[in-house]
C-alpha cells in the first residue's frame, strides 16, 4: 500500500467513525411524536392489584411513573407540561400515571383526556 492509499483509508476509516457516531448520536436525540388528545388515569399502591410500589418491569413505582398497554416500557412521555416514564404495563388503553400520598386511602379518581407527547422512545416490544 502506498502513501497515498494509506492517507486515504485513515481518512476513509475517519469518516466512517464521524459517520458511526452520527447515528449514535442521532438515535439519542429526543423524538417528541406528538400523540394528541390520550386518555389518563392514575393508580396508587392500594390500588396496584395487591402489588402496591412494584411494577411489571420490577422498578419500584413512586411519582414520574406511569403503566399503558400500548407504549413500550421506557418509553419518556410528556403530559401538558410533566414527565412521566412508563414502567409498567395496565389492562386499559389508557395512560395509567402511578400517585402516592402516603394515606393508605386510594384517591385514584383522575380520568381525562390530556395532550401527550413522546420525548424518548423506550425498548421494542
């Protein structure tokens, strides 16, 4: 290999790691996928089916929690301003946001529709 070969596979090798850490890069970045109007919910240790803090995923759940069916775990949503990751999974179609007041009492009574939006997708399912 000449010199002129040897320049230019470093600079060939060069591009394709700029190249590589480029998409690295761009597979990091937030995707914010609008999903419009989605339906939410809440649920709380009393309410949990017996499982109080533990999710499907085995992280424990505390406030920024949240379970849904159709969106994978990991997944980093927006709802009109708050960030909640999904953890767990739930048996509706709806967004299902995990509180906690620390009252024993279950005071699951939130059912509306909110704007949602995904800043980071999590595992496929």
């Amino acid at each position: 290999m000449n010199i002129i070969s040897s320049m230019a596979a470093v600079a060939l090798a060069g591009a394709i790691t700029i190249s590589a850490a480029a998409v690295d890069a761009a597979e990091s970045q937030p995707i914010y996928e609008d999903l419009g109007q989605c339906r939410v919910t809440c649920y709380c240790p009393e309410c949990n089916d017996g499982e109080g803090h533990e999710s499907s995923s085995g992280t424990y759940l505390e406030y920024g929690h949240a379970a849904c069916s159709w969106l994978p775990i990991g997944t980093v949503i927006d709802i009109e301003g708050d960030e909640f990751v999904v953890v767990d999974t739930c048996g509706t179609d709806a967004i299902d946001l995990f509180i906690d007041d620390d009252s024993g009492v279950c005071r699951c009574n939130l059912n509306e529709y909110k704007r949602v939006t995904i800043k980071r997708e999590g595992m496929k399912r």
